[in-house]
C-alpha cells in the first residue's frame, strides 16, 4: 500500500455533521508555511499578498497572506513536496524557511449559501460582504478554536488543528440544532 | 380592579391571533403582541404574586423593564425561575405562577430556553426605536458612508421607515463597552440569542421611565404609574380599570386622562401636588377600592376608585450610559438626574433619555404621615420609606451605604423606580440639597438574563471547552484507555484489560517497558522548526546548553530558564540540517515556549535570521520502548538500519516505517531502549495500529510517569514549579557557562540561587516497602514529639508504587538534600511520625546499560 492510502483524516467519519452544516472535507490539501522578508517578495513564483488579510488564487495554488513576513501556500491538486521544492527554489540564498505543515491543520469548507449566517454565531470578525468576499483571508478564533478562513467560489474553506476538528464541526452542528435546519 | 379587553384599539396586538395561556393553573387567552402583564390584566388579575418578604399582594405595576411588582416563574415553553410578567411575551402554551420577589431553582431544573450568540458589525446601533430612536435612524440612514445600520428595541415588532435598516425586535441592550462594544439579548420563539455589536456609533435612544411618589398601601395592585395605564390602552387594548385616581407631580398625567377617558373610564380624582393635594392611602385587600385624599388644608376626602396612576416625574434611561462614563448634572426642572453631554464621542443620547421634552416637575417624594411603614419604596425587596429614614438614622449618609443597608435598587428593577426616591428622601432626612446625591451606580447587564443565555452553546463535554485529540485518539478509544486531562488534550492514563484497576494495569504497562516492548502516544509533545542560519546561535540563547554544535542527525536534550534562573520548559533539539532544528517542548509548553521564541526574536535580537514554525500537529510521535522494541519497528517494516552501532543513542535517521515517511530518534524517556516514530499526522492512526498488530502494549502517562521517575528524570511542572533552578534538580552538568549568554544565566550566580541548603531533587523511601506517600507530602527533619513537628526540610513531588523495584518510592524536593543521602526524615503520619531515607533520585539502571537495549 502507498502512503496516500494509509493516511487518515480526523474528520473522515464526520460526513454526516458535514453535511448538516453544508459542509465538506477537503481530504489532505498540502499546506506550506513560508516565512521570509516581504523586500524579497518579487522572487516568489506566483504573488504573495502584500495587504493583511488577503489572499491570491490561480487554479492550483493559493496564497493566503498570515503576517507580514508569512504566508501559506495551498497546492489543491499537487504535493506539498513540489510547493517546497518550487518555493526553496525561488528564494535560494535569501533567508527564508519554507515548512511542509499539510498534516497541521484539516482543511473543511462550508458551502451553504448562510454560511456567513452560521459563522457568525461563533465567529466574532467582520464577515459582512462590506468586509468579507472572495479574495480575503482571516486568522481568527471559532468558539475556542484558531482558525485560518477565507473565501473562495462560492464556500468557505476553514483550516484548523486537528486536535480541534471535532470540536469545531461539533460547535457548528450545535448552532445548526439550536437555530434549526434552514438553508443547511 | 376590573381590568378588560377594550374592543378595539391596541397598536401592538394581533387580534386575528388569539393565544391560550396558564397563569397559576387557570386557563387565559390574549393575543399576538400581548406580554403576560397585559393579558392578565386583560383577563381581570389583580394579584399577581406575593411580595418577598411580608407576603402582600402585588399586581401589575408598570409596563416595561421597570417592573418592581409582578414577578412569575415561567414552565412552559421553557423554564425560566423568576421573571417581570412584562418582560414575558405570550407565546401559546405559556405556563407561569406568580413567584413572591426572588426565584427557586428545582432540584432537578426542566431545561432552560436554549441560548446562542452571535456577532455583527454595524455602522450606527440606535438602541431604542422611539421617537428619537427611528428620527436618528433615519437620519443616519442618510447620511454618507453609513449603510449598515441596525435598530434594536424590545417591543414585539416594529418596523423601520427606511427598508434598508435592519431592526431587531424583543431586544433589550444589556451593556455598552469601550469602541462601541455593544451586547444585546433578543428574546426569541425557539431560542434567546445573546449579541456583540461592534457599532461605529451607538445612538442611544431608551426614553425614560416614570417615577412613582410614595404614599400608604402604595403596593397594592391596582396602582400604578401612569404611563403604564396609558400605553396598555394604546398598546394592548387593555383598560386596567373603570374608575381611576391620577396622582401627579407634573403635566404628563394630562394626556393619560385623555387616553383612559377616551377608552371609557372615569377619571375619579386628578390628584396634583401642585395645588397641594396628595394621595394619603391606597384602600382595598387585594386590590384598589378606595383613595384617601388630603388636601391643602389637610382636609380629607376618599374617593371609590380601581386604579391609581401615579407620577413623581420622569429620569432619563441612562443605566447603559452611566456605565461607559457618562456623565450627569442634577436638572432642577425635571428634580432629576440627566447626561450632561460627556462621554465617549462615539456615543450619543437622544430624545428623553437625553432629558429633551420631559415634563418640568415639582419634587415631591412622599405622602406625609405619621405611619410610613406601608409607604414602599423598592417593591421587590419589600423597603419603605422608614426603612430609608431607619438607615439613616442608623449613621448611614451616603446612598450607597444606604442601598447596601437596605438591599434598596439590587432587584430586578435594579432601582429604576426606587433609585431617585431614595436618594432624595436621604438627601432630605440629612437636610442636604436637593440632588446633593444622586441614584446609585448602575452597571451592565442593565437587564437581568439567563445564564442560559449567557452560557450558549457552550455547554455540555463537548462544547464547554474543546476536547483535543491526538491521530490515534479513536484507536485509544477502541483498546479501552482510560484518558487523563493534559490541559485540553485527552492523553490515554492506562489502558485497562478485563477487570483490571489503575495499579492492576499500571504494573502490568511498567513490566512490558522494562522487560518486553511497549508504545507511548507522546503526540502532544509540542514542536517547533527553527529555521534560518543563526538557528543555532538563537538555540544556544534558549537553552542553558549548547545547541550550535549538535551534528546534523543528532539530537540534544535541553533545559529552558526564565529570566529568573527557574526551570521553565525541556525538550530536545534535533538538527534536521545545517540551518533546521526541530525542537520538541512539554505538551503545555508547546504555545508558550513558541510565544518566548518569538518575544526573544522580535524584541531582543532582530538581528538573528531565524523564523519559527509550529509543527506540533504536523507530526504524530509514537514512542516504542523496551528491550524488544527494535524487533517491533522490524516487523512493521522500515529501512533504518536499528542496531545500536549504525544508530547510535541521542541521533535520528529518515526512512519509512509501515509502509509511510517516517523520522525515527533514538532518545528514551523510559531508560530502556526506545525508538520515537515521527510520522505525518495523517499516519499517526496507521502506525498506531501497526505497532500494535506487532506486539506492542500500549501505555499511558500514568506508566510513563512512573518509568521516567525510577531514572530519575524529571517532569517540568511536576517536579518544578517556577522556583527550581537547574543544580536544584541535580542537572548543573546541563548548564554551559563559558557558551556566551542565555536566557537566565545571570540569575545563576546570584547569591540566592547559590545557596547551598535550596530545596534539592532527591529520591524518598519509606521504611515500609509497601508504604505509598502523598504527592505533596511535607517532610520533617527530626520525628518531633507530641503535637511539635521538628522543622519543614522539603516535600514530595512524585510518589509511585514501582513493580521494577518491588516497592514504593518518591521523589522530592528537599533543603540541601544532596548532602542528606542516606539521611532519615520523617513525614507526619496520622498517629506517629513516618520514618524516610533519602537517596540517590535515580533508582534504576544507574549506569544507563538498558538504553542499547
């Protein structure tokens, strides 16, 4: 068997609470954590974001901006080892650290169309269309749980500890019990 | 009293909509719109409980938030102990009992309305949608820059004038807080939903509430405020009474002579202090049948009557105001207190909570009499005028200690009717001026909640605080483990088979370690990857040793200070390359440690090209230990070649193990020979299992503890609390001096922490073998006699029943202990003093023959 087989996601028995909450797993999305001086940020392979809290996207690649001198990558068909490769590349002899973290943090996303409403029931930031929509990026808390969110067709992905997933999916079926069904 | 339905009129009620209630096991209807208060006066009840304290009736007194009067337990739809009757909106089903003043939880509580939060951000909050409330609404609507805009108020419904204002009905705003912080609880069918607001402005428009005058049987039902009598004719359809009495200070009774006239009632007196007449008593048992009037030359006069509207005059709804610092000047006209236009500039006032357009007033307080022990002042607590003037009497001056003395504005009411009346009457009884003190503070929640509300879904196991879980955790589920608190992690504490208790199981997880083979989760070990060509450099600050010269594939253990000289983390460096550690911490250490990192970085030394990343649950750890434990990582399968000459102690080598990636390091937290298996989280569960299949018993932290101690090898936090230093613990050879600085080395040489008698790691033994002690025991250095312990020497940190040893054993931290091996000390037992040696804190393979395997 390969490695690919073997693996196992927390949240892999949940499809059903997923469900309640409009909600999916995104199954072993490779994650990196780049850290490096935003003077140098010209040398990346695709666009870091500049402006906090945004993020850039092309088919298979997402850049999510996390501070001003760290970002993480997501490669939703490829291999973390690929995202490292291509990024030690780019900045070669510049001070950086590039870290596979993909195993760090299970990617779901909510795809209701009142995600924003079911959010901000555990949610305490902006999700308001004024200050939330495609493009942006947030390090923020669900309940008791950090959380990276952003925004992308149509769904929100979220990226949590898996040592809090459970929490987190069973914090968002509880808003769903008490506020009922609707639009789920 | 005679209250009924009117057969029109009622702006807030849905009559189309008639609603069926219980009130103390009768049957009610009312409609759509109705809160309890108005249906039961709708439906002619008079009493609604009993007062607290004296047992008196007590009917309807008002028709808001103020209510001192009629309080009720809800059943059903949900359960609440004590609330107003005009705070309850009907809904069908409603089961209430009037409850005399203060609330009775059950012994076994049906449950509570479920409760949410949720969160929203605004442009402009206009708390109230009144007058004031809608034209400032309105006109933030049009105003530039400022689209989202949300008006609250507690009425059943209400529309805005502009469709793009969002409103919330049967909301009530609890407090304000700095930046405009706002929260607010809406009362809803299915569930309460406690809101934070942040709002760019917060306009608050929550009127004012009317002020009663204290006179004799002023509780009875059947009085009350005015205003009140007014808006359940207008909102309700609800005329209170056929035959009313309007006790008055100022011009606001007018218009409720209008409104009850026009619905059909008499007015029997208009009562007004103005022309120097007062109500003397309130007559009746249970409710109003007569008034005992008094005129300007005391003449007396009763007239028959039903109801009593009573108006001392009107104070602004400033309780959210005053408790973000608003501030109040004393209004002659009005004899109360108003915002006097300071404040947060996010935060304005309008309308009558601002004072504007409230009625000028005489400042009248009371009915004289020589009997003012029915004269009531606060309702719900059952306090009356001469219960003011008592504690005044009593020495109290200020109103605070008057309030404190009295427990006058602490109910529910929080003082809104009782508030300026107290503080006038002792404003008079100590000869002050008018308004030289003003109503007691106020503070949020303005309105009483539920805890329910409070709490949300935050309750229950699973959602009170998050339960984390390791990759393995359903795999521990599944072999029976026994879990253990780790700060919010779940850490498997034994694993018991069949019938077997804690010790049963313990002794049979030490004897697979020390003598076949045995696996650890330890993936709640915090890691950190410390990248950047100055990561050494960093390192050797951190840690009392040197981290710079550790070979690439070899591992270090360290020890972390604070600034202070204590032992603060451990773990191991692990030199993934040239400019790559990975850094293990504690399981509570992982954070902070992280946290100190980046301090250290970011304020001390910019300068070093290092960047932290935590990896903590990128990596499942799986510690496989024992003289058999190589033979389990062959069967799983790996290409590291395991024996102890390619692969020596302290290094660490990549490879795969069961089929997956894998970095395996040879360190042991047991003694015995130990491979830890690092695999990516997804395979944690996986490799688990592998080991498992493969022979492996799985142990937990309560072995684990128990394995490490016998070696001698600490737990920070278990054997450290913040004031052990690293020679305390017997591990001065982990402290490198001549390296340069690190972080807590100068607290090393003061003289306090040099001091030969500090409390050091020692090993404990009882003189009975099979004798456990306490974790915590204290320690005696001479037996003492009678009730004299001789003097403390130390005291216990970790105390185990060793199945290697065959005996009991502790280790401990005690004053100058290194120069006492082989020494007595004595613990107190419970008749006599227990005798103990100290000893050497390794108790097991001194000599470190079994980490080879």
């Amino acid at each position: 068997m390969t490695a690919e087989v073997l693996a196992r996601s927390p949240l892999q028995d949940r499809s059903d609470d997923l469900a309640a909450v409009a909600g999916e797993l995104v199954p072993f999305l490779a994650q990196v954590d780049l850290r490096v001086d935003p003077a140098h940020a010209e040398l990346a392979p695709y666009p870091l974001p500049l402006e906090a809290n945004t993020a850039w996207h092309d088919r298979d690649r997402s850049v999510l901006w996390l501070g001003p001198d760290e970002w993480l990558v997501l490669s939703s068909g490829g291999s973390a080892q690929a995202v490292v490769h291509e990024l030690t590349t780019a900045f070669g002899g510049t001070h950086h650290s590039v870290v596979d973290v993909s195993a760090n943090r299970v990617a779901l996303a909510l795809t209701g169309d009142d995600r924003v409403d079911l959010l901000s029931h555990v949610c305490p930031i902006d999700l308001d269309p004024r200050a939330w929509g495609p493009g942006r990026c947030a390090q923020t808390m669900l309940g008791r749980a950090q959380v990276i969110l952003f925004e992308r067709n149509g769904s929100t992905p979220i990226l949590v500890r898996p040592s809090f997933a459970d929490y987190v999916v069973d914090l968002l079926r509880e808003v769903r019990r008490v506020t009922g069904d609707v639009g789920a | 009293m005679s209250g009924r339905r009117l057969p029109e009129s009622g702006n807030r009620i849905d009559r189309s909509r008639s609603i069926r209630f219980t009130f103390d096991g009768n049957g009610y209807e009312g409609f759509e719109g109705d809160t309890l208060a108005s249906a039961l006066l709708a439906n002619g009840v008079d009493v609604v409980c009993r007062s607290p304290i004296l047992g008196r009736p007590r009917g309807v007194y008002s028709a808001g938030i103020e209510e001192p009067s009629a309080f009720v337990e809800v059943r059903e739809p949900w359960f609440e102990p004590i609330v107003p009757a005009t705070m309850v909106n009907l809904v069908d089903g409603l089961d209430a009992s009037g409850r005399p003043g203060v609330g009775v939880l059950p012994a076994d509580p049906p449950s509570p309305k479920p409760g949410v939060h949720r969160h929203a951000h605004v442009d402009v909050l206009v708390i109230g949608h009144g007058r004031a409330g809608s034209e400032s609404a309105a006109e933030a609507f049009g105003a530039p820059g400022s689209q989202r805009i949300l008006v609250v108020d507690r009425l059943p419904w209400f529309e805005a004038r502009e469709s793009g204002v969002r409103t919330l009905p049967r909301t009530t705003a609890l407090g304000i807080y700095d930046d405009g912080f706002v929260v607010l609880h809406e009362r809803g069918t299915a569930y309460d939903t406690l809101w934070h607001v942040r709002a760019g402005r917060v306009v608050l428009a929550t009127g004012a509430h009317e002020r009663p005058i204290a006179f004799a049987n002023d509780d009875l039902p059947g009085v009350m405020l005015a205003g009140a009598l007014a808006r359940y004719v207008r909102d309700h359809g609800v005329l209170p009474g056929e035959r009313a009495v309007l006790f008055t200070t100022n011009d606001s009774t007018a218009a409720v002579a209008d409104t009850l006239t026009s619905a059909g009632a008499v007015i029997a007196a208009v009562v007004d202090v103005r022309e120097g007449w007062s109500v003397a008593a309130a007559e009746g048992t249970t409710s109003v049948s007569a008034v005992r009037l008094v005129g300007p030359g005391g003449e007396t006069r009763t007239v028959a009557a039903d109801v009593v509207g009573v108006s001392g005059g009107w104070n602004p709804a400033i309780q959210l105001a005053r408790a973000i610092g608003v501030g109040l000047r004393f209004d002659e006209e009005l004899a109360t207190y108003v915002p006097d236009g300071t404040g947060p500039e996010w935060l304005m006032i309008v309308g009558e909570a601002a004072g504007d357009g409230l009625p000028a007033t005489d400042a009248f307080w009371y009915s004289p009499a020589d009997d003012l022990s029915t004269h009531f002042v606060d309702l719900q607590r059952d306090q009356t005028v001469q219960d003011v003037l008592d504690a005044v009497e009593g020495g109290l001056r200020s109103v605070e200690h008057v309030k404190r003395a009295t427990y006058i504005g602490t109910a529910i009411d929080q003082g809104r009717t009782s508030g300026t009346l107290t503080a006038e009457i002792v404003n008079d009884a100590l000869g002050m001026a008018l308004g030289a003190q003003g109503p007691t503070s106020a503070r949020p929640p303005v309105v009483p909640l539920p805890f329910s509300v409070l709490a949300g879904i935050e309750r229950g196991p699973a959602l009170l605080d998050p339960v984390r879980t390791t990759p393995m955790h359903g795999a521990h589920v599944e072999h029976g483990a026994v879990f253990e608190n780790v700060g919010q992690w779940k850490r498997p504490r034994y694993f018991p088979r069949d019938e077997e208790d804690l010790d049963d199981a313990l002794a049979r997880e030490c004897v697979a370690v020390r003598t076949t083979a045995a696996a650890l989760d330890a993936s709640t070990l915090g890691k950190i990857e410390v990248v950047g060509p100055d990561a050494g450099v960093f390192l050797d600050r951190m840690y009392t040793n040197r981290m710079s010269n550790v070979a690439v594939g070899s591992i270090r253990y360290g020890l972390m200070l604070g600034f202070d000289g204590m032992v603060f983390d451990d773990g191991v460096a692990m030199r993934l390359a040239e400019d790559r550690y990975l850094v293990t911490t504690t399981t509570g250490g992982a954070a902070p440690v992280l946290d100190r990192f980046e301090e250290w970085l970011q304020t001390e030394w910019p300068e070093l090209r290092v960047y932290c990343t935590s990896v903590t649950e990128q990596w499942a750890v799986i510690a496989v230990g024992g003289p058999g434990a190589s033979g389990i990582v062959r069967t799983i399968g790996t290409d590291v070649d395991l024996s102890a000459a390619s692969f020596p102690w302290m290094t660490w080598r990549e490879g795969t193990v069961a089929g997956v990636p894998c970095r395996i390091c040879r360190v042991s937290f047991t003694g015995e020979l130990s491979f830890e298996l690092h695999v990516s989280a997804w395979h944690g569960h996986h490799v688990w299992d592998a080991v498992l299949d493969a022979g492996a018993v799985p142990y937990g932290t309560e072995a684990m503890h128990l394995l490490r101690a016998e070696k001698g090898y600490i737990i920070v936090g278990q054997d450290t609390d913040g004031t052990v230093t690293p020679d305390d613990l017997g591990m001065g050879w982990i402290v490198n001096p001549s390296k340069g600085d690190f972080v807590g080395k100068r607290s090393l040489v003061r003289p306090d922490t040099m001091r030969p008698d500090r409390k050091q790691l020692v090993g404990v033994i009882t003189d009975d073998a099979g004798l456990l002690l306490a974790e915590g025991t204290q320690l005696v250095a001479e037996s003492g006699t009678g009730a004299t312990p001789g003097p403390g020497v130390g005291h216990v940190t970790s105390s185990y029943r060793s199945p290697t040893l065959g005996r009991t054993f502790a280790l401990a931290l005690v004053s100058g202990g290194r120069e006492l091996i082989g020494e007595r000390v004595f613990t107190l037992g419970r008749t006599e003093p227990i005798p103990l040696r100290i000893v050497d804190p390794v108790l097991y393979d001194r000599e470190d023959e079994r980490r080879d395997g």
